[in-house]
C-alpha cells in the first residue's frame, strides 16, 4: 500500500521540484495545504498559470514583463542615457527597490560561466550590442553602461569582458562600487573586500 | 509604477503565504517558475487544485485520505486490537515509514494547548471515545491505546489527559517509549532525555 493517498503525493512531488524545498519541506507544505480553505488553494493555483501564461520576457531589456516592451522600458520619465546590465531579473527588482536608478535596463540571462559551460554566446550580450549601435530606435543615445553583475567569479569575469567589448565602441563604461556593506562592521568583513573599500576611498 | 508586473506580484503574495516561506523566498519561487516549461506550472496548478479537492478527512480515523473510510482503516490485514493516537496526520507517515506498526490509527488534530486555547473539545476525542465503545461496527475489540502524541509540554499534556480518560474504560493504555535518539551521542542529549532514558532501561 502506498504511504499516501496518490493525489498527495503527486502535490509532494510537484512541490518537491521547487529550488531549495526537499521532501520534508514539500510533505510540509502539501499537508499544510490540505487544511486550507478551497477557495486559498484555487488562489495560488490560478496565480501560477496566471503568472506563467501572461509573463514573458521584455524583448527589448529581458526583464520579465506582462507587456512588451516592458514598462521600465517604455517609461518616458526614464533617462535613456544611463544603461545598468546586470544578471537576472531579480537584480532588476533589488536596484529598483532602492529608488535610485532612473535609466534603462539589460538583462544577460546569466553570467559567464566556464565551469558551466556558460560562454558569453549564451548570454544576451549580442543583444545589448544592438542596442548600443547608435542611431537605432530602440537606443537613441547612450551614454554610460553600468556593469551592475554580482561580486562573484562569474559576475566579474562578465563585467571584465563586457568592458573590454564596449569600451572601444565610445561608450562610458562604468563597474558598482565594492566596500563596506552599510552597517557592517569592520572586523567581520574579508580582507578581500577591506582592500577594495581602501582602494575605492573617496575624499569626504 | 508598481515595482513587478502584477501578474508576478501576484503569485509572490500568494506563495508568501505558505508557512515558513517570507517575501525573500517567495519572490525567488515565483522568478524561478516564470522562467519554467509552462507544462511544469501547470502541472504544479493542478496537483494543488486536485490534491484540494479529492482529499478529505477519514470519518473513522480523521487521517488525510481520499476514499473514506481509509485504506488504512479498511484493510483488512491491520490489527483491530491496537490503536495508535497521535496529534497531526503527518505523524501517521512518518509511524507507516518506518513499517513496525501494523494497528489502526486516530489522528487528534492538535494537542491541549491552553495558552492557545485549545481544549479537549477542540480535538478529536469524542471520536475516539466512540472508537472504544466495545460493540460498535467501526472497533470491534480495541485492546490497547498507544498514546504516539509529542513529546513537547502540549503533547505531554494530552497524553496524559487521555490516559486518565482510557483507562476506567478497562483498556490497556501505553506511551511510546523517551530516550536516546539512535545514533546520538550521549554527551548530547539533554538531561531530561537522559534521566528519562535512565528510567526506562531494559535488561538486554
């Protein structure tokens, strides 16, 4: 006899498919669910097709989006001058968060990553080229590309080589600062990311 | 401007609602599964509306089921003399995982807990008590309750509640057993675990 009723363990097995839920966490939650009112599970059911079916890739920035191009994109308010390429959609989110970007965006997709046989051809550089081709409508004047990729191997490596690729292109190329996190104590930080607050100082 | 496209906003509020997922992981989920197959989403939409619908309560046992009464309540090569007594369905698994009980089960759902004014009203103990009425169709000859509830204070509470409940009804009540967790290091365990362990030595 199986140890659940088959309807709960398929919903074990789809949560079990989740990034960071193990089978614990999903016999968790598929139990936790069970008990809810109908009308919640139906919810979160139509949440999920909702945001799968209706969500794409703005095919101008490749963030996610419900309309393309998005409205980051489309946004007049904006500064077409100033674009941020960074990795993921999510680090999208964390810079608008802050309030204090106002230009445009680039997703990659990813970072170059050799280990994982992540070339830059599988990342969206050949588009962010595009977009820096002047005269293009898409792009009319930029400026300034900030290389906004994590502090990680990968992220640097993507920024080393995106600034190499655009720099001769006229394009002022910048990389997010390194230093202290805000808060953060002196003595807990490593001695990598103390060399790179000290290297970065700026007069007060 | 809304900081995700609604769609997502969505989804990320209805996954922060499940237990022990905050704002951070939901937003994580809900990125990871917009850049899924559709079919995978889907197939995840309609394990929750299914699992929702088609499961419900045993009438007889109160474990999660989808045939009532239960499999486990119905078949026929369990022991109608032992019934095991625990608080949550999960703990009816995680008994039936490890293959040594082969009686029938009653889930409590919860334990007495005053400082959340739970009662033994709020339980599933008329039931049981209906359970052990001899002669009745769904219990022919209840001999012996095992009280499987937690070994927290609510647990404790509850175990030791019913056992004064069952035992003027002639039936033999027991506890399961408290001791060292197989595998554990002495040197770790707590002293109350300890001294319980002391108490219940067996002569080998």
């Amino acid at each position: 006899m199986p140890l659940y009723p088959p309807p709960l363990t398929r919903l074990i097995q789809e949560l079990g498919k989740l990034p960071g839920i193990g089978p614990k966490t999903a016999q968790r939650l598929a139990l936790y669910l069970v008990g809810r009112p109908p009308a919640e599970v139906n919810a979160l059911a139509g949440a999920l097709v909702d945001a799968r079916s209706k969500l794409v890739y703005c095919s101008r920035c490749f963030n996610i989006t419900d309309v393309d191009p998005c409205r980051l994109c489309t946004d007049p308010r904006r500064d077409d001058q100033v674009l941020c390429v960074v990795e993921e959609p999510r680090d999208v989110f964390a810079l608008e968060r802050t309030g204090e970007f106002r230009g445009r965006y680039h997703v990659l997709h990813g970072a170059i990553s050799p280990m994982e046989g992540l070339g830059p051809e599988s990342l969206k550089i050949k588009e962010l080229l595009r977009r820096l081709q002047p005269g293009t409508a898409n792009s009319p004047q930029i400026q300034e590309v900030i290389l906004a990729t994590n502090s990680s191997v990968e992220g640097e490596a993507t920024a080393m080589y995106l600034a190499r690729l655009l720099k001769p292109l006229g394009v002022r190329v910048t990389r997010i600062a390194y230093g202290l996190p805000v808060g953060g104590d002196l003595d807990y930080v490593d001695e990598v990311t103390l060399s790179r607050a000290l290297e970065g100082r700026r007069s007060v």
